[in-house]
C-alpha cells in the first residue's frame, strides 16, 4: 500500500553535513563568561562615563581576568543625564549579577552588588520600577 522510502532522510544527510565541517563547542561555563564579559564591558563604559575612575578600574580588572586581555576603553562622552547614565549602570550591574551567581563568581557578584547600590545610592533610591 505505502512505497518505502528509496532515498536518505532530510535529517539524516543534514547529520552527514555536520560530521565533515569543524564547528566550535563551547561549554556553558564559557558562554557564561562571554555573557559576563560583555555586562561588565557595558558597565564599564557607563562608569567612566561617570567619571568613576575608582569603580571603572575595578571592573576593567575582573572584565581582563574573564577575556584575558585588558577591555578596549574609550572617552566618548555621550552628554547623557547623570541620572539616566545610573539607571543604565544599574540594570546593566543587576544583568551582570545574576550571571555571575550562575556561575558562581563571588568577585564579580560582589563587585556588581556593590555597583547596583552605588547608583541606588547616586539615584537617592528612586529607581525606575521601585516603590
């Protein structure tokens, strides 16, 4: 009633293809320090917008540990309100907190921890979502 199927599957020649062409593996821990890299960077860039320098070169230090180079830094200024500027550095220090608990980075979870309170601090409390 039914012809059997003659040829290769779709996903089975698919397979085939991927077994011939090189495709780089990362582990979830290494996604984890890119994800965690790239907040701090982030982080970073806003602080020095700040003119933080204190701050800005703690986080330059734990973002050169996580790529193993120091952090492109540049001093282009964008004239953003200061206040703007701390709610940007605070999410951006909570994103970079909760990937840090996940992978178990005290220094960087502490570091981040202390970053959101200082722009708490900085915004008087008044952050966007508070009570």
């Amino acid at each position: 009633m039914y012809e059997p199927i003659r040829g290769k599957s779709v996903q089975r020649a698919a397979d085939d293809d991927r077994d011939r062409r090189p495709f780089p593996h990362r582990s979830r821990e290494e996604e984890l320090d890119i994800q965690l890299a790239g907040h701090l960077a982030a982080l970073l860039a806003v602080t020095d917008e700040l003119g933080d320098d204190t701050a800005a070169e703690r986080i330059a230090r734990q973002v050169a540990r996580l790529r193993g180079a120091p952090p492109a830094r540049h001093a282009g200024l964008t004239g953003a309100d200061p206040a703007a500027l701390h709610r940007r550095a605070h999410a951006l220090a909570g994103r970079a907190l909760v990937v840090a608990a996940s992978r178990a980075d005290t220094a960087a979870a502490i570091l981040a921890a202390e970053r959101m309170d200082a722009h708490a601090a900085a915004l008087g409390g008044k952050l966007v979502g508070a009570p």
